[in-house]
C-alpha cells in the first residue's frame, strides 16, 4: 500500500473511530446537540459543494488526478482544502452532538492527519501548477485568509 492510500485508509479509520466511539448525545441538553447537528450540517454542505466543485479533479488521494487543473472557485477562492474543512465540521459537529472522549480523540488525529495530507496535496500542486504559490499566498489551508490590515 503506498503512502497516499495509508493516509486515505488513516482517514476513513479515524472517521469510523469518531462514528462508531461511544455515544453520549442522550445526557446533553438539546441545545448543545443542535449546536453539533448544525456544524454537521454546515460541513455536509460544504462537502458537496466542494466535490461538485472539483468535479473531474476530485480524488480522496493527496496526489492531484493526472492532467487536473488547479481549481481557484466556489469554495476553493477563498479555502484551499474546503472538503477537510467539511470533514472536521462533520466530525466536529458528531462529536458535539453525540460522542464521547473516543470520539474528541478521533477528531483531532483527524485534524491532525487532515493537516498532514493537505501539505503533501500543496507540495504536489505547486509543482505541477506554477500559480499555486500566489494562490496559497491569498488562501489558508482550512480557513479563509483574514484581509490584511
């Protein structure tokens, strides 16, 4: 198995493990659990819009699809790594709403992962993609750049 189909595999355990760890949503008040439902929400929203997005250069590996583009719109103007953005909303708003320590733990070897994966993805696409640095210089990785002062 090579490097970027570790980190895929890493990616969908830990998921599983946020999923799948104990679940505590019952004793929380309902406040709280729509506060989790809702960043959910947000980040399933946010995941397909950057899927749909990317359309053909869509690939869970961290190695750009051969002769892809490097794509500057919808959510990818102003965040570089909008779906593991979405993916620690989703996992966020879980662990929020139902999970317990497994899962806090789970979401953040997710982030780190997550974090990880996207310097790997900006190394191959500079190489590939002579703009990507001027691109990365006005864009975060998770976070939209705040405007200079």
């Amino acid at each position: 198995m090579n490097r970027d189909r570790t980190l895929v595999a890493a990616q969908f355990a830990l998921l599983t493990v946020i999923l799948a760890g104990e679940r505590r949503g019952r004793g929380r008040p309902r406040s709280v659990r729509a506060a989790g439902a809702a960043l959910g929400a947000g980040g399933l929203c946010l995941l397909v819009w950057s899927g749909r997005t990317l359309g053909r250069n869509l690939t869970p590996l961290p190695t750009p699809v051969a002769g892809g583009s490097l794509v500057q719109r919808g959510p990818y103007r102003h965040v570089r790594h909008p779906i593991y953005t979405a993916l620690l909303l989703l996992a966020g708003g879980w662990t929020v709403a139902r999970g317990g320590r497994v899962s806090v733990v789970g979401a953040l070897l997710l982030a780190g992962l997550l974090r990880h994966k996207a310097g790997i993805e900006d190394a191959a696409l500079a190489e590939l993609h002579p703009d990507h640095a001027a691109y990365r210089a006005r864009t975060g990785a998770f976070l939209p750049r705040l405007p200079p002062r």
